[in-house]
C-alpha cells in the first residue's frame, strides 16, 4: 500500500497530528516527557481537526508513548472524550498499542470509559492493520 505524504496539522512535546488522505487523523504519540498542556494541546488539535475536515475516525499510534498521568487519564476521560463525541463528531478510534504495560493499562482505563457514548475504539498491533480497519468504518 502506497503511503502518500499528509500535511502536518500540528506538533509538539506529546506528538504529530496528520490529516490522512484516506479521510481520519493520525495522531502518532513522541517517546519523550510532556506536561499535562502538552497533552490537552494536542487532543484539543485533535478536536478541530474532526470539526474542520468533518472526519469522526482517529488512528492513535501509542507505540513510543510514556503512559498517561492520572490527570491525563482524567482529563482525557471525563472532559475531551465527551467534548469529542458531542463537538467533533468522533466514532472510530483505532489504537496502534505500546508493548509496554503501563501505557496499555493507562489507555485501557480511558478507552473503557466510552461505555455510553457512540464511540468504538480498537487495538491493534500494526499501523497498516489500525489504517485498514479505520479505512472501512462510516466517514
């Protein structure tokens, strides 16, 4: 499968967010520290990106990821998630997983939380298997 070149929307401490071609964003988590603004920062990215290309799917690529804070957990969980779903449309997350435990645990706490809103998250090992399955979900 060709990879075609997609625009930066945005980068920082926490990571990139790039406007697929395929029609979802990728936000690809960096391996190094960030604050909690960072974070905040790039999902609120993350927002308007859904709101301004009318997308509701996200590839997440946490492979490099330090886990979550618990006031990243929090925020993320009780505060962007709802915000996502109501204000940006969000439906698919597609979770590219680290191998390490404490990040799969600290995404595991956030993406139970869903339970009630119209949003289906999956894991998977492979950027090309999270892209695929993304690439098959309602726009």
């Amino acid at each position: 499968m060709n990879h075609v070149a997609s625009p930066v929307l945005f980068e920082n401490a926490a990571g990139r967010l790039l406007a697929d071609p395929v029609g979802f964003l990728r936000a690809t988590w960096s391996p190094g520290p960030r604050t909690l603004a960072d974070t905040q920062a790039l999902f609120e990215q993350m927002l308007r990106g859904l709101q301004q290309q009318r997308w509701s799917r996200i590839l997440i690529n946490q492979l490099a990821m330090p886990p979550f804070s618990p006031a990243e957990q929090q925020w993320i969980a009780r505060t962007w998630l709802p915000r996502a779903v109501a204000e940006g449309g969000y439906r698919h997350g597609a979770v590219v997983v680290s191998p390490d435990v404490l990040v799969r645990l600290a995404t595991a706490f956030v993406t139970t939380t869903v339970q009630g809103l119209p949003l289906v998250y999956r894991s998977f090992d492979t950027e090309a298997a999270a892209a695929a399955w993304l690439a098959q979900q309602p726009g």
